[in-house]
C-alpha cells in the first residue's frame, strides 16, 4: 500500500494486484487500478495491457517450498509480461550465505536457507527471460510503521547469533531506491537495497523490544564471527545517487 500511494504522488498512473479481495477496494481508494490476482492462475486479459514497467513484489509461498516452483511461476509470469514491458523484482539479500562476509553485488551469492536458494533461482530464471529489462532489487530485512523489530524475537532467551550484524531497511528507503531506478532508467542490473548502520543482534533487538515494552531477548555467549554476512549497499549510493534516510540505531 505505501508503494502504490507513493507512485500515485509522484504522478505515476498504477494498477496494482492482490490475491487479497479485501484489498481491493483500499487500493482503488489510493487511485488506482485493483485486481484481484494470483501467481497460481492465468492474469486476466489485458493486465499487462498498456504498461511500461511491472514490479514484482510477490514472495514465495512459505506453505509451498521449492525453489524450482516459485521460480517456474515467476518465469511463466515474466512470459506474458510480452515484449515491451521491463520488471523490477523485489529480491532478498538472503541469497548470501550467513558467512559470505562483507556482500556486495559483485560476490557470487550462495545461500545457505531454503528461501535464499528459493530467490536466488527466481531470480536466474527472470533475467533468463526478460534479460536487460529486468532490475533486481535485494532487500534486506524490512523495517516500518507495522513491522517494528522489537517485536520479532522479544522474550526469547538463549539465541544464537548474538554477534552477527543486523541487515535491515526501513520501507521508506526501498520506496526511494525503487523510484531512483525509474527515474535513472536503471535496467539490466542488481543493487543491494540496506541501511548503513549494522549493529550487532545482541545489542539491537533487546534494545528494540524495551523501547516499545516488550521484555528483551537474550543471546547466548559465542565467539565473535568475524566472516559474518554484512550488505554493502554502496553500489545503490553511487549509481542511483541515494542517500539513505532511515537510520538502523546502533544501541
């Protein structure tokens, strides 16, 4: 929803789906065009009919797993987008392993979760079919107003990976990114969509959970993890000249 209001401000005409009927009608309310449509069904006629750019923001199915099937539905939907039509999809940066270290665009990614591997092949089997008209979009973690990261692991104790960094984005940022790459006509490429800030888990979430009354988790004593993942999102800064506004607090 804040996408679609965002783009409708910026003056961009929208039509935007949901397998959700009851969405429709806020949709419609932001001023644009709803309908309702699922990745297991054909989209109705003339969908695509007229548009310029089609973002895909539809994730896996997490009741369904299976890399090569959320892949082969996405690839059969870049299929009828047709010819002219160039894609932005929202990715995630957990197509880099756990310990690939400092992540930028240029490492080969290999994810070490089933969601990781299930994007990362959805991610080759778009730029299979729509090749330069696709940009990909790796999100890191999303943060906003209905998904605050107090919340996420508040009263669990003994958690592992107390000294792996954070890789988060507020929504407001993806929002920025995504307009930068229309507006520069950014196609063909890959950009990693994360805050600056990375602190480390066992100082941010408890932090996180006490400041909206939640009682802190807790993380088990390890070793410092000195090949921890880390997302670069410096190629996004420089080629989409981006500044990100929403800070990730380091406690």
């Amino acid at each position: 929803m804040p996408l679609v209001g965002r783009l409708i401000r910026e003056g961009y005409r929208v039509g935007a789906t949901s397998r959700q009927e009851d969405k429709l009608a806020r949709i419609a309310a932001l001023g644009a065009t709803a309908c309702l449509f699922d990745l297991e069904q054909d989209p109705p006629e003339g969908l695509f009919s007229g548009a310029r750019t089609v973002i895909l923001t539809i994730p896996p199915d997490r009741q369904e797993p299976g890399e090569e099937t959320y892949a082969r539905k996405m690839g059969r939907l870049a299929r009828m987008l047709g010819e002219e039509p160039r894609a932005v999809f929202l990715s995630s940066t957990s197509v880099y392993g756990a310990n690939q270290g400092e992540a930028d665009e240029s490492l080969t990614p290999y994810p070490d979760t089933i969601q990781g591997k299930t994007v990362l092949h959805a991610e080759q089997e778009l730029r299979s079919v729509l090749g330069n008209r696709l940009t990909i979009l790796r999100l890191a973690g999303l943060v906003g107003p209905s998904r605050h990261p107090g919340r996420w692991l508040a009263g669990k104790t003994g958690l592992p990976g107390g000294n792996a960094p954070v890789n988060l984005v507020h929504q407001d940022d993806v929002i920025g990114i995504l307009l930068r790459v229309l507006e520069n006509n950014a196609w063909g490429d890959i950009f990693n969509v994360c805050a600056d800030e990375h602190p480390l888990k066992s100082a941010f979430y408890p932090a996180m959970a006490q400041a909206i009354g939640a009682v802190p988790p807790t993380f088990r004593e390890e070793p410092p993890l000195p090949s921890a993942k880390v997302v670069v999102n410096q190629k996004s800064k420089n080629i989409l000249t981006y500044t990100y506004v929403a800070r990730i607090s380091n406690p």
